[in-house]
C-alpha cells in the first residue's frame, strides 16, 4: 500500500507541478485583464497546496510519524501566512513573484524533510524570521530615497565584511566562507552581493564616465580580490558577472564588456594554477569517473542520481540521495531529479526562469536608472546562481559549490534571497507608483492641450511596457 501511495503522489506531483508552471508562463501572455490574471495567480495557489499535501502523504506513508503531519501543518501555516500578509500590505506587490517564492520554499521544504528532518525544521526557523524581515523591505524601498546617497558606505561594509571573513572566517571545503557570532554560523557574501548591487547601482547611475568607470571597477576588484583569496571563487564569479552585466547596461559599450571576460578568462587561469582545489574540481569535471574514489565522487553520484531517476523519479523515499556529499546544500537538484523526476525538476527549473524574467520586466519598467541598475543586478545574481547551481550538479560547469535559492538548506542563503525577492516587489510597487504620477501629469497636461498637441504627444509616447504581472 505505501509504495502504491508513493507512485500516485510521485505522478500527482509531476502533472501538477506542469500545470502550475504552464501557469507561470501564462501570466506573460499580453493583453490579460485583472480578472484573468488574478485567476491564474489563484490556481497557481491551489495547486501549490495540492503538490504540498500529495508530497507530505508520500512521506507519512513512507515514515508513518505523526509528526509529520504536524509539520505539514506548520508549513501550510507559514505559506498562508505569506500569502495573506502580501495581499493585506502589498495588494499591489507582483503576485507570481510572491507565488513562485512560496513555491520554491515548499520544494526545498518537500525535499529537506526527506533528507533531514533536524535541517528541514531549522530551515523552517530561519524562514519565519526571513519572512519578517522581508515583509518590512517593500516598504523601506518605496519610501527610503536616500539609498542612492550611501556609495562609500555600500563599498566600506562590503569590503571591511569580506576582509573579517578573510582573516577571521571558517574554512569550509578548501574555502573561508563564514563566521560564527553567538553561535550562529553566517556567510556574509550572500548579503555582500546585495549590498554591492547597490553600490555599483549609486555609482554609475548618474555618470559614466571614464574616470567613474575606472573608481567603480576598482571596488568592484577589490571584492572580487578578497572573495578569491578567501578561495570563495564561486562567489567571486558571481560578483564578477553582476558587475560586467550592470556595467554593460549602465555605459553601453561593448568595449568594457569585451574587457572584462578577457580579464575574467585570465583570471580563471591563473586560479586554476594558483589553488589547488581549483584543479580538483576541473578534474572532477572533466573525467570524473577516472577519479570517482576521490574528486569524482560527489559529481559521479550527482550523474548517477539524476540518470537513476529518468524523466519520471523513484518516488519519495525509493531512491539514494544521501550517497551524495552535501546533497541538502549543493547537490539538492540532483536529489529532486532522482526521485521526483527529471520532468519535475524541468519544472522547478523553469519556475526559477520566470522569476528571472520578472526581475528584468521590472528592470525595464523602472523609469528610475538607479532602481533600474538595482532590479537588473539582482536579476542577474539570482539568475546567474541558478545556472552555477544546476550547472554544476549535471556537469555542465565545474562544480562551484553555490545553493538554489530558496530551495537547498542554508540560512544565509535563504535569507538573502528573501531580501532580493522583497527588494523587487518594493520596485515593483515603486514603479506602480511612478506609472500612477505619470498618468495622472499627462491626463492633466491633456486637458490643456488643443486636439493636434494630444495626437502628437500620443505619438511621442509610443507603448509602454506592458505590466506581465
């Protein structure tokens, strides 16, 4: 009976979880009006709780504990709660936004309970107080315009905060990643990241002259300098591509960009060299199953997982996961693969493309350069995380040892990412704001205008973007 309750919820959840991303896309069509949307957003509603309960009775059949029906409950709870508060406070905040985060937080929930259920509770802690946290950000993006004014001290802490950890930090698999204060273990590059999207944003929002361009790279070069020396290569990647992204955006020229994958290329190279575990992972990446005693072993395992699980998975509970080093952290796509599916953890895959495209829809909706830069810098922090992530667990890329955002086990991680999602919804609702003002000017200045001043200011217009969500 408990396998034949694992083999429906495993399908349940596959066909559910299509509909709930068809969805996600379906919210992009054009010219779909409130009603329509709002009833797309309510069914990606009822599905999530549908994909949650199928999840959770494949595990109580599996565990048959009581308690985890209780921690269902707690789940369903916290869910609701986010959903409701953003519809109390923020009845203007992007709905799909809220949507896919709650989302992705269930995934991680679903699958961090099969692996481990003392790291699925503390990762349920810390998403009570990132939910806090970000339900406060909206606000003090939409009314806090003073942001823009505090370049050097988005730069200070950045820098000062890396170098503690570079001197002080926690050796972690070859690199210093954290720090622990009151016990509490802390990577403060996942909010570094943040913070230096925001600095870059002050800094070549208004001018983007040679000379800015230059002081910007350079404390742009001194976090990705620390980062390497820290051996946290991946975060530096992921510093490096943000700042070429907004840089490119900011200035247009091709030339800087050109210039910096050069620099960029050069620099791998002279990792590689440098640090040994570099060359360990190249070497896993390369023939891992050469090596699959030692540096092979984790990816080997990744790939075997992956390809045990086909498009369809073993189901909760059928497969071995827990062979795979690190799996609630780095390697949890694999383990969603191997026994979810590999069409399920497509799903989960393009989930997280469309919130990447709603960063850049709301990137390019800002009239604001400055909140522009901010929306398009974290879009590509977010984005570009996942392709390390996933990338890295299929052998795409050498491993890079990054989390899936709001999905694997990681404090840091999850709260960092709650930020960049509040982040955008208060330049979401900004942008609402700004759109409000400007219609209201123009319907003013119309009604002063003689007929051929209103067609030609029309004209002048042209189409706005339109509003995806």
């Amino acid at each position: 009976m408990t396998n034949l309750i694992v083999e429906i919820t495993k399908y349940l959840m596959m066909f559910l979880f299509a509909l709930y991303t068809y969805e996600c896309f379906a919210a992009f069509r054009g010219k779909l009006d409130a009603e329509k949307k709002s009833g797309i957003f309510n069914r990606q509603i009822f599905l999530m709780y549908l994909i949650h309960l199928s999840a959770f009775l494949a595990i109580y059949a599996v565990t048959d504990d009581i308690l985890m029906v209780l921690f269902y409950f707690f789940q369903v709870v916290l869910i609701s709660i986010i959903l409701t508060c953003y519809q109390m406070f923020y009845g203007r905040a992007s709905r799909l936004v809220v949507n896919n985060m709650c989302m992705l937080i269930l995934c991680g929930f679903i699958m961090l309970t099969r692996l481990s259920v003392d790291k699925a509770v503390r990762q349920y802690v810390i998403t009570l107080a990132a939910v806090v946290l970000g339900l406060i950000i909206p606000v003090l993006v939409r009314k806090l315009r003073f942001l823009k004014k505090l370049t050097w001290l988005y730069a200070a802490v950045g820098i000062l905060s890396l170098l503690a950890v570079a001197f002080f930090g926690s050796t972690s698999y070859g690199a210093k990643l954290s720090v622990t204060i009151a016990g509490f273990s802390l990577q403060p590059s996942e909010f570094i990241k943040i913070i230096f999207v925001f600095f870059v944003a002050c800094m070549l929002h208004e001018k983007t002259d040679f000379g800015q361009v230059c002081a910007a790279t350079a404390v742009a070069a001194a976090h990705v300098l620390i980062l390497v020396v820290s051996k946290d290569l991946g975060g530096a990647l992921i510093f490096f591509i943000t700042y070429l992204v907004m840089l490119y955006v900011a200035t247009r020229k091709l030339f800087y960009f050109a210039g910096g994958l050069l620099s960029g290329s050069i620099a791998a190279v002279i990792a590689y060299n440098i640090f040994s575990h570099v060359r360990v992972r190249v070497v896993a990446w390369q023939d891992p199953l050469s090596v699959i005693e030692d540096e092979g072993y984790q990816i080997c395992q990744s790939l075997f997982a992956i390809g045990t699980g086909g498009w369809f998975g073993m189901g909760l509970y059928q497969g071995t996961p827990n062979k795979i080093p690190v799996v609630e952290e780095d390697f949890i796509f694999s383990a969603i693969s191997e026994e979810l599916g590999g069409i399920f953890a497509l799903c989960l895959l393009m989930v997280c493309v469309s919130c990447f495209l709603m960063f850049l829809n709301v990137a390019m909706q800002m009239k604001d350069q400055f909140y522009k830069l901010i929306a398009l810098g974290l879009g590509t922090v977010y984005g570009f995380q996942v392709f390390l992530t996933v990338g890295g667990v299929t052998k795409f890329i050498p491993s890079t040892g990054i989390t899936l955002p709001l999905v694997s086990y990681g404090g840091s991680s999850l709260i960092s990412t709650m930020i960049m999602f509040s982040i955008i919804q208060g330049l979401y609702i900004l942008r609402q704001d700004e759109g409000e003002l400007h219609d209201k000017t123009k319907q003013n200045t119309a009604k002063q205008d003689s007929p051929r001043q209103r067609r030609k200011r029309r004209d002048e217009d042209g189409i706005d973007i339109e509003d995806l969500s």
